[in-house]
C-alpha cells in the first residue's frame, strides 16, 4: 500500500485528536515523542 499524503493527514488527525482525549480524561502518557509515534 503507497503511503499517500491524504493518509499521512489522516493519520496526523486521528494522533492529534487521540492526545487531546488522554489530556481531557486528565490521563498522562510521558513518553509522546516523535520517535515513538512515527512509523
């Protein structure tokens, strides 16, 4: 499968909107890197 950049966004918005739920439930996660999150 290419990795097109309409994927690549939706991947971008669906990392956004998952860190955005953890601060809202006041759930921490210390390790949000680039690194750990790329693939």
């Amino acid at each position: 499968m290419e990795y097109t950049d309409t994927l690549r966004l939706a991947h971008s918005i669906q990392l956004i909107d998952i860190v955005k739920f953890l601060y809202k439930n006041y759930i921490i996660h210390r390790d949000i890197r680039p690194p750990i999150v790329m693939f």
